[in-house]
C-alpha cells in the first residue's frame, strides 16, 4: 500500500481524545518540558528546605524511653548511696511522679557488647528515681570513651546538684587509682575542677576509714575540714584513730561539728572509754548506767523498779546536776 494511503486511514479526530486520557491535554512538547522544569526546581526546594532543618539537629543525640532496669551504674558512679535517703531526693521523686516521668532526660552510652543496655552518664537521682516508680526513663543516648564520660558526669553533677565533698573525693581518687587521668593537675585541667578544691577532695577520701566513720554520714565532711583532719592524723595519729574509734561506737553520735572539734583538738590524755555499769537490786531490780564521756552524758536503763522509787530517783539526779 502505498504511504499517501496509509496516511488517509489515519483518523486525526482521536489524537485530543488520546492526550487528554493521558493527562497531557492540548500541551505541546515545549508546554511538557516547562512543567518537568517547575517540578524539578519544586522538589530542589524541598530538597533545600529539609536539609536546612536537618541541620538544625546535626550533632544532637538521640532520646528514647528506656526500661530504667537495662541501664546500669558506671565503674565511675559518683553518688553516695547516702543521696538517695534524703528530703531532697523524696521531692524529685515525687515531681517525677506528678509529671508522668523525667522531664530532662538522663544520659547513657550503649554498653558494648550488649545489645539493649546501657551505662549510666549522669542523672543517677533521675535514674534511680524512675526505676522506684517503675517508670521508663527518658534518655539521651550517646557512645563516648572513658575519659568523657567521667568529665560529663563531673560537670552535670556539679552544674545541676553538687556532689558533697566526700562524694567527689571518692570520684576523684579512683579515677586517678585507676589511671583515668595520668596527675591530679590533668583531672583538674579535663574536668574543670579548680585544683585547690580537688586536693581538699583527695584528703577527704584518703581519710581512714575509722575517721570517716566517726561522724554520723561521710557527706557530713566539709571541703574546710581537709586540712585540720589532716594536720590532727600527721601530728599525733593514735590520738586521733583512738577519739575516733570511740565516736564511730556510739549508739547516737553528736553533730558533725562536734566530732571534729574532738578529733582534732586537745592532745595528751585520750579520754576514758565508755563505761557500762550494771546493778542488781535484792528482789529482782536491775539498774544500767552507761557513761559517755567523750560527749559528757549519763544513759540510765531501770527495770522492774517500784514506781514509788521515781520520786527518790528524780530526787538523787536533780542533785546532781543542780
């Protein structure tokens, strides 16, 4: 067949038809390249548009719900058990509570190894807080080394609830004890310590242990204290180890304040230990008295007494201390 016939079978009445089913309308080829041109440029943009929020969280650490039992203590953990026993701490609890969980997230590092569990950065009262309630904990995860562990743990501490003074001489002395920090002046110099106050810190933690345990709570000590304690062991120890021992035996100990002024001053003659005396009456009575001089106290136990006896025994004591 010849191409002038062919071309007569061709019905062009359809061609409008046929664009229009495949969306192209009545656009010519140059129509169809401006609206491909728009659309790249359209997605360019977009394209733009979230990279530049994308940058807004370059860097940032990703935060998560975690079961607070997958998180675990770090080798550098720097609060006291003594922490969580307090008025304070019952009051984060509480505002925890009230709020549904911790509103400023923790920090954890992935441990290695372990898929799904964690060690802990900082927020231990957070932490412990949330694993008392029973409540997911949320977290900011981030793999760090040692080194920046410890100095972000030091620096949250310090910035949001201070460690007390015996708290950061432990922290302290392990990381040099275990060569974290080749001197105290690098400790100081990483972790922004003012070396003045890291070397009251190591005193306090290289304290005996007898001395510490003479006041009431180690988080008693105060930075203030390093140097007499101190200066009170190298001048005459066994004075001091002595008054100690007996404070760290008593049932009640007086206030911190005065468990140092009887550590460190005086000196010759240690006190008389305490002394328990017992007495038995003739039908049955017993009597208990414990001296206490290290505080200058009496302590009397009466049993199985006559009553009628009270106002003899009221008698003796108030001539005694009147």
């Amino acid at each position: 067949m010849a191409l002038k016939d062919k071309a007569a079978l061709v019905d062009l009445s359809k061609i409008g038809s046929i664009q229009a089913n495949r969306g192209l309308g009545g656009k010519t080829a140059i129509g169809m390249h401006a609206d491909a041109l728009f659309r790249d440029e359209k997605v360019a943009a977009e394209n733009s548009d979230l990279k530049l929020r994308l940058a807004e969280f370059d860097g940032a650490s990703a935060t998560k719900k975690i079961d607070p039992k997958k998180i675990h203590p770090s080798k550098w953990a720097n609060r006291h058990e003594s922490s969580f026993g307090t008025a304070e701490f019952d009051s984060l609890k509480r505002e925890i509570e009230s709020s549904g969980g911790n509103i400023q997230p923790i920090k954890v590092r992935p441990l290695a190894g372990q898929v799904g569990e964690y060690e802990l950065i900082f927020g231990h009262r957070r932490h412990r807080a949330c694993l008392e309630l029973g409540i997911d904990v949320l977290a900011l995860v981030e793999p760090m080394d040692d080194v920046e562990l410890f100095c972000q743990m030091d620096r949250e501490n310090r910035e949001r609830s201070a460690l007390r003074p015996y708290e950061a001489g432990i922290t302290y002395a392990k990381a040099l004890d275990e060569g974290l920090f080749p001197s105290a002046r690098k400790l100081a110099e990483s972790a922004s310590i003012d070396l003045s106050q890291l070397g009251k810190a190591l005193s306090l933690a290289r304290l005996p242990v007898d001395v510490v345990m003479a006041f009431e709570s180690p988080l008693d000590l105060q930075y203030r204290w390093a140097s007499e304690l101190t200066q009170a062991l190298q001048k005459d120890p066994d004075l001091v180890l002595t008054r100690a021992k007996e404070m760290r035996d008593l049932e009640k100990k007086p206030s911190a304040g005065a468990v140092l002024k009887h550590l460190v001053e005086g000196g010759g003659t240690v006190p008389p230990p305490s002394q328990k005396v017992v007495i038995k009456g003739k039908d049955g009575q017993t009597a208990k008295v414990m001296f206490k001089p290290e505080i200058k106290s009496v302590e009397i136990k009466l049993g199985n007494i006559d009553p009628a006896k009270f106002a003899q025994l009221e008698k003796s004591i108030r001539a005694l201390v009147s």
